[in-house]
C-alpha cells in the first residue's frame, strides 16, 4: 500500500467514526480535532479501527502522532515499515 | 384487544415529530422493545419502540407526516396474556416479526446531513443506494437521485434550528420552574487517572476505558447512597427512581448535544459501561437514537473532558432534579502532606433542585463521587 492508498484508507476510518464529515472537507495537514471537534471517544474509536484494519496498536501514549491524517498516515508508514 | 401506539414525548419540550420510516406493516408482530418507526425530532432521527407485545393492524400515519406529540400513529392487536416465546415461534405469524428483525438489521445507513437533504428534496431513502462507508447514504447520493415526484406534506421544524428552539425551550422552562442551586469542588483525581494509563496500557485498545466511564459509575453508585439527585419532579412532587440510569450529555458536531442513557449504570462494570457509553455516542452522532434512552435518564452527566474548561454549571432537564458537571482535566500545584506536588484535578459540580434537597445534602452527594474516583479499583 502506498503513501496515498494509506492515507484514502485513513481517510474512510475517520468519515466512518465520523458520518457527519464529508472526506474531501477534511484537511490533511490540521488536526482533526480543531477541524470538527474529534474528541477523546473518535480517538479511540479511530485507535480501534486502525489496529482492525492495519494490525497495528497505537497505545495511548502516541495518541498524539495521530492527531491529522498527515501525521497519522506518517506514522502509519513508519510502523508499518 | 386494541392499543393505540401514540407518538411519544422524547424530551421536556417536543412538540412534534416527523415520521421518515416504518419498520412494520399490517400484519406484521411486534414485541415490546421492538422499533417500529423512525421519528425525525428536534433531537434528530429517533427510533421509536413499541411498548406492548402485539399484531399490526393499522399504520395511520404516512412517512414524510409531521404529527404532534401524542398522535396515535399505529393500532395494534394486543393479546393478554402475551404468548410464550416457543409458541409465537410456532405460529405463521412469528415468520412476520422475524421479517421485522431483518428490516431492522437492512435498516438505511446514511448520514445526518444526508438526511437533512432527502428530506429537503423529498428523496425517499429507502430506494437509495449508497456509496459512503459500509454503504452509508451520503448527500452527493440523495442529490443525485434529485427530489422526488411527490411532494412531502411536512418537512419544517426539525434540523439543528430545530434543535436550538428544543434546547432554549428545555432549559427557559428548566430556568423558570426550577430552583437550581449550585456547588463545586475540585479534587484530586491522580490515582483515576493513573489507574486509567495503566489499565489501558495493559489490555487490547477495543478494552480500553475512558475516564468519562468512571465518572458515569462514580455518579450512578453516588446516587444509590444518597437520595434525592436521580429521579423525576412531576406535578408537584418528587419521585426517586428505583433504578438509576445516567444520561449522557453527547454534543454534536452540527451543533446541539442529546443526552442518551446509560440504562441501570449503577450495577454495570465498568467494560460493559464503557462498551455501551461509546455504542450511545456513535448512535447520537449518527442520528440513530432509541426513544427509550431519550426519556430514561434519572440524572445528567455533562463532561467537558475533551475542552480546556474548568468548570461547567450545568442546567437541570426539566423533570429531572440533579446534573453532574466535569471539566477538563489538568496538572495544577497541590498540597499533600504538607507539601505542594503537582497533581492531575478535575473540577466536579452539581446543579441541583431546592425543591428537593439543599446545599448540604447537595455537598455530601458530590462528596462521595469525589470518593469513588478516588479508588477506581473499587468502581
């Protein structure tokens, strides 16, 4: 999976935890949270969903890493290298 | 015997609903529990569950109606006594309420905001395709199967306008008719919030907790010991709930917050606590609320957790007498033992109903949940 597959497959978990956002408002580089008030229950629903669908388990001290899609999808990448 | 299924009140103040859609027809069983139909409220889109086992007999109201509160939407045949499980299994009909349970399962996926627009350009739902997650409805699909031929009688009122009028009118009446009173505190909640690190860092992330679920117990155990917090104040006088369940104050993005329960909180564990806390965000969030959860909560918790606010004084839900309040959690100096160390507080407030208790009993109530957090263990 490349860079831009990671991030539309990204992009569909988030819309999905989120039905009320439309993916292509979302933008890439702010954090989801100052864009349409991602909360502390999205955030683990998306850490939910990314361990489903990438097998990949973000313990909650790198929450952080997964606060915009593009910080996620680097993160991603990387744990996934 | 007949029952008239009549369309509930889901709120203090709701005036009127619009039917989106049936989930039975004529003929069809339906058990108690069941959702029958999806009202569109000020609240969003709500299923409505029938409150009686029974036949079909008459659906009275078209989807796409606006009604007001009490209108009878439905007959049923009712039967007393109601029939045993294995024989409703046995008869012919059973095969409908089973049909029942499928439409529900196959019920439409689809987006607040998509809703909005069908409704706006009177697209029925049912027959749409779509292309969102897992098949969810989005507004480009409702916009492209354009507005329907016929025109739907009633489709004002609702949507976050709506929902604004819903809440001023709640908490104007909530303001005018209740003596609220009001006590914070702040404490220290550093062993819950290490409690947490450690308990999330050790099980699988679907089994992690947040720290609003140990509030929601804290609460809902706290209104067992003292009396006077959960329960209704109705034409002029109070009744303690037997069972304590605890709302949630859910905000929504579009603007506009519902307060979902938690039903029986108190003797939940915190796993089963948590599961249905996030389950009831996702289906406030989604517009997919129950009728039942609407009207259950005996008392509020509105956390602001997720914000950088101290403290919220929160407003009472008419006829509810009590609301928990909790703000964001934050590092601050504190003194232990002499010795001033930095500690994660969280400020806890109550508003509350002199009708009922007093500032006293009001101090004792958030005492004890300030005590429960204290030993999350225990929770």
């Amino acid at each position: 999976m490349n860079r831009e597959q990671l991030a539309h497959r990204v992009l569909e978990l988030v819309t999905a935890i989120a039905p009320d956002v439309e993916a292509d408002s979302v933008i890439p580089g702010i954090a989801f949270r100052d864009q349409f008030d991602f909360d502390s229950m999205d955030t683990l629903n998306f850490a939910i969903a990314l361990q489903r669908e990438f097998g990949v388990d973000v313990p909650e001290t790198d929450y952080a890493h997964l606060a915009s899609l593009d910080q996620c999808v680097a993160y991603l990448a990387e744990r996934l290298a | 015997m007949q029952t008239e299924f009549r369309l509930p009140a889901l709120g203090a103040d709701m005036e009127a609903g619009t039917i989106v859609e049936w989930h039975v027809a004529p003929g069809d069983r339906c058990k108690r529990g069941d959702v029958v139909a999806v009202v569109e409220t000020d609240k969003g889109a709500i299923d409505v569950e029938v409150f009686v086992d029974g036949i079909v007999r008459e659906l009275l109201v078209l989807p796409g109606t606006r009604v007001p509160v009490g209108t009878v939407l439905a007959l049923l045949d009712t039967e007393a006594p109601a029939p045993a499980p294995e024989m409703v299994h046995s008869t012919s009909r059973a095969r409908a309420g089973e049909d029942v349970g499928e439409a529900i399962q196959q019920r439409v996926k689809i987006s607040p905001a998509a809703r909005k627009r069908a409704q706006e350009l009177h697209v029925d739902v049912v027959s749409l395709r779509g292309t969102g997650p897992e098949g969810a409805i989005t507004v480009q699909d409702v916009e492209r199967a354009g507005p329907s031929p016929q025109p739907s009688p009633a489709n004002v009122g609702e949507g976050a306008a709506g929902m604004r009028a819903a809440i001023a009118a709640a908490m104007s009446r909530s303001k005018r008719e209740i003596p609220h009173y009001y006590l914070t505190t702040t404490v220290d909640v550093s062993s819950a919030v290490d409690w947490l690190a450690a308990h999330n860092a050790a099980v699988p992330v679907t089994e992690r907790l947040l720290l609003a679920a140990l509030l929601l117990k804290a609460v809902a155990l706290a209104c067992r010991d003292h009396a006077g917090f959960s329960g209704f104040h109705r034409n002029g006088r109070y009744e303690e709930s037997p069972v304590v369940h605890v709302g949630v104050a859910v905000a929504l993005r579009g603007g506009g917050l519902v307060a979902p329960a938690i039903m029986d909180t108190a003797t939940k564990p915190l796993a089963a606590l948590m599961d249905e806390f996030r389950d009831v965000v996702a289906r406030a969030r989604a517009g997919r609320l129950r009728a039942s959860e609407l009207a259950a909560p005996t008392i509020i918790l509105t956390s602001l957790g997720d914000s950088a606010v101290e403290t919220v004084l929160p407003i009472i839900q008419p006829p509810q007498v009590a609301i928990v309040g909790a703000g964001a959690v934050a590092e601050r100096p504190w003194i232990v033992a002499g010795r001033i160390v930095p500690r994660q507080v969280l400020t806890l407030s109550l508003g509350a109903d002199h009708r009922v208790t007093d500032g006293r009993l009001g101090a004792h109530f958030l005492a004890r949940i300030a005590a429960l957090l204290a030993n999350p263990s225990k929770l």
